[in-house]
C-alpha cells in the first residue's frame, strides 16, 4: 500500500528532472546557434585551451603558410597584416619556425564573415576620403579608417571600377569574366574589407567609373565611341577610351557591377563619368544614337533614372561625381557632357560636384588663379548646386582638393578653408581627393579641428 505512492513520486521527479534536461539542453542548442563557438573549426595543429586558439607547428609550416590558413578566423585583413600579427603577440624574430613551435592566434571568428550594407538616409553627413582600387587592397585602406575615425571622418570611397576599365575585386558578372576586368584583382576579399571597415563605423561607398572604360573599349570595339571620320573607336590622345553611353550592353555592364557590390554589404554606389567624353576632337565622336533628335542629357538622365530604380530596393545611397563646372549650367557643357544637373537630381541621393579650385581656367570668376581661391570655388559652387537642385531631396556633397596641383602655398589651411566653404554652404559633408592616397595634410587639417 505504501510502494504505489513512493513509485508514483519518485515518477514524478524522475519527469521533472528529464524535462529539466531536455530544457536545458534546447537552451544550449539556441544558445550556440545565436553566438557560435568562435574556436570551434581550426585548422590541423589547433587547439583551444581556456578560450584562446594555439596552433603548434608542423614540418615545412612557415608563419605565412599558418596566417593563410587562420585568416578567415581572424580580424585581420590581408596575409601579410596577420604576419605581423603573430609576430607581435608571440613575441617572435622571424618568420621561419621549427617544429613544435607554439603560437598564440588571435581567433574570434567560426568562419567568413559576411557584411551587410548599413541603410541611411542621404541627409547622413558622410566625411570621407577617396582610395584607390590599389590602396583598397591592402592594409593602408584599415590604417587609413582608423585614423580618418580618430579624427572624427566617418567614410571611405573606394575604386570598384576606375578608368582603365579595371575592377579591383573578383566580379562573377559575365562581360567582366569575358573581357578578364578582374583577373589581376587586389582586393582579395571585398566582404571581409567591408566588413572591417564598418567593424569601425566607416560609411563604405563603391565608386564605379562609368564610361570611361579603356578595357572595355579596347575588347569590345563595337562597343566603343566610333570616329566620324574614320568609323573606327574614336580616340583620346591616341588613346581608345570610351565606351558609347547609350549603348543598352555598356548600361547593363555597370548596373550589373553595381548590383554585384550591393551584395557584398557596401552603403553606397557612387558613379563617376556619368557622361559623355569632353576632352579631344568630340566633334568627332559619333554614337549609335541620333544626336539632333535626342540630346545627350536624355541618354544620361534614363540611365541614372534606370540604375536608380534597380538600386534602390536594395537598400544602397546612390551618388553621382559631377564637373564643378557644370554646376555654373552652361549650355556649352551640358551640350557636351549630357550632365543636366536639374534632371539628374531627381535620380540620384547625392550629387557630388568635384570642385578641385586648381581645376578652373584662369580668370574664371576674375579669379586670376583659381587654385589659390579654395573657399570662393567651393562655397559658391555649392551655393550654385543648392540653388539649381531646388525643389528635389537630393543632397549636396562635395569632392574638396586635398592635392597640391597649381596651388601656391599648400598646407592644411587650405583644407581647412574648403571644409569651413562646404559647411557655411550648409552641404550634407564633404569628400577628399588625393590620387596618391597620402592624405597627410589632410589629416593634420582634420587633427586641427578636433582641437
């Protein structure tokens, strides 16, 4: 009589303690799924003791050979900065390591990260320099967004696509692979250097030089600029260069480069040469297009209008470069250029009118050297922008000098000058350009603020 009930009881909890188990057990499972066990797929040698990653050396392992295979673990971002890397944190002389060597490895990762674009608004105020496709492939682009963020900038224009035709990261869009655009790539990993960049809360916009595309041009004849005279690819100092703007091929080529990046987790696709070429014999220059029945600025309004619309569900700003001097709306310029600065803005966030002083001609605004007036050309070029823009929600945001071409005294004063124009012009920020990418006088301008 006495047995039933002990059974009974003992039943009970035996249940309570499974159900315990099995909760548990579940909760771990959610547990790892949302934080992954980051030192859980290493290489052979490794090992995890305490929570940090050892790896113990193998016959014929150099340090390279090692930093090759943790790379995807780490936060490192090329081969190379990972070197150095081990070598600080261990302590070590050389590269060259015997066997049963151990090392520290700075783990955090489970595998490849992925980076996802960071949606904002275009009235976010980008503050940024430019980097070359070059420069985007190594560790320069990560020291430059520290320190660029120390001093209070907050983004990096990056060269998916410059004007030799060249894309700097590995494209799987098909006229890229057909003409070999990325075979010679520098960017290793796209995702991974986005990744870092907004790891340090860096804005990260994808510049795309549209038709100025020499390689392009030089593969596909039939799809270059043709010469009236000659009904061969039309040419620029003996250079063939230019793709035809109104060609539907050339058009879907760079939206598709730029859907591609979207991918990849970048906030922004900034097109640049959104127009047709203006230095050379463009008399010359002869489109598969009827130039007395349909102007240039048409060509280029229904492409930003096209790519606009195919960018924007994908959660991407979309900013264009302009001329400075077409903020001045010459009927000569836009005639030559397609760049009709009314009809653009309403298909774009940002425009950026690149308004380099030195780049003016003598005596333009009774300027008798533009170069040395770096607030008179960037104030009243964004003023003039505002004023030709009313009416849109399109942005203004500058590209500012920050190279020393036909200045007389260049030195942070100078950048200093154009940011205080760009502010007082009430712009949404500002973007540096030094082809070279030292930045350094931009950098101690920038220094001098923050002070």
């Amino acid at each position: 009589m006495k047995t039933g009930p002990i059974v009974i009881f003992k039943s009970k909890r035996l249940t309570s303690l499974f159900i315990i188990i099995v909760l548990t057990f579940i909760a771990n499972i959610k547990h790892q799924s949302a934080h992954p066990q980051p030192l859980s797929l290493l290489p052979s040698g490794g090992e995890v003791r305490n929570g940090q990653a050892f790896h113990t050396t193998k016959r014929g392992q150099s340090l390279y050979l090692i930093a090759s295979k943790y790379l995807p673990l780490t936060d490192s971002y090329t081969q190379s900065g990972l070197v150095k890397e081990l070598i600080r944190i261990n302590s070590l002389k050389k590269t060259l390591l015997p066997i049963g060597k151990e090392l520290r490895i700075p783990v955090i990762h489970n595998g490849n990260v992925v980076a996802k674009t960071v949606s904002k608004n275009n009235d976010f105020e980008a503050k940024g320099i430019y980097i070359t496709g070059i420069s985007a492939g190594t560790e320069r682009i990560i020291r430059l967004a520290s320190e660029l963020k120390r001093l209070g900038g907050n983004t990096i224009v990056f060269d998916a696509k410059d004007m030799s035709g060249l894309i700097f990261y590995k494209s799987k869009v098909k006229l890229a692979k057909q003409i070999g655009a990325s075979e010679k790539t520098s960017i290793r990993d796209l995702n991974r250097m986005v990744y870092l960049l907004h790891k340090n809360d860096i804005h990260v916009v994808a510049r795309i030089v549209l038709f100025h595309d020499e390689l392009l041009a030089e593969k596909r004849p039939d799809l270059a600029v043709r010469s009236r005279s000659t009904g061969n690819p039309w040419r620029v100092k003996g250079k063939v260069a230019w793709v035809d703007p109104s060609m539907r091929e050339v058009q879907k080529y760079n939206l598709d480069l730029a859907k591609e990046l979207a991918s990849f987790g970048v906030d922004e696709i900034q097109f640049d040469y959104i127009r047709f070429p203006a230095m050379g014999d463009t008399d010359d220059a002869m489109y598969q297009f009827d130039e007395t029945k349909t102007p240039k600025r048409k060509i280029i309004t229904d492409f930003l209008k096209r790519a606009y619309k195919k960018l924007k569900p994908l959660k991407v700003l979309v900013s264009i470069d302009v001329y400075g001097i077409s903020v001045w709306d010459k009927e000569i310029d836009v005639n030559i250029t397609g760049q009709k600065i009314q009809d653009l803005a309403r298909y774009t966030d940002i425009i950026s009118p690149m308004l380099y002083p030195s780049h003016f001609s003598s005596y333009f605004g009774n300027k008798p050297i533009p170069a040395d007036e770096p607030y008179y050309f960037v104030y009243n070029g964004c003023k003039k922008m505002a004023e030709l823009t009313k009416g849109t929600e399109v942005k203004i945001r500058p590209w500012l000098q920050a190279f020393p071409l036909g200045i007389t005294h260049f030195g942070k004063d100078y950048i200093l000058k154009e940011i205080a124009a760009a502010e007082d012009a009430a712009t949404t920020g500002w973007l540096l350009w030094d082809a070279e990418n030292s930045y350094k006088v931009a950098l101690e301008a920038l220094g001098s603020t923050n002070e």
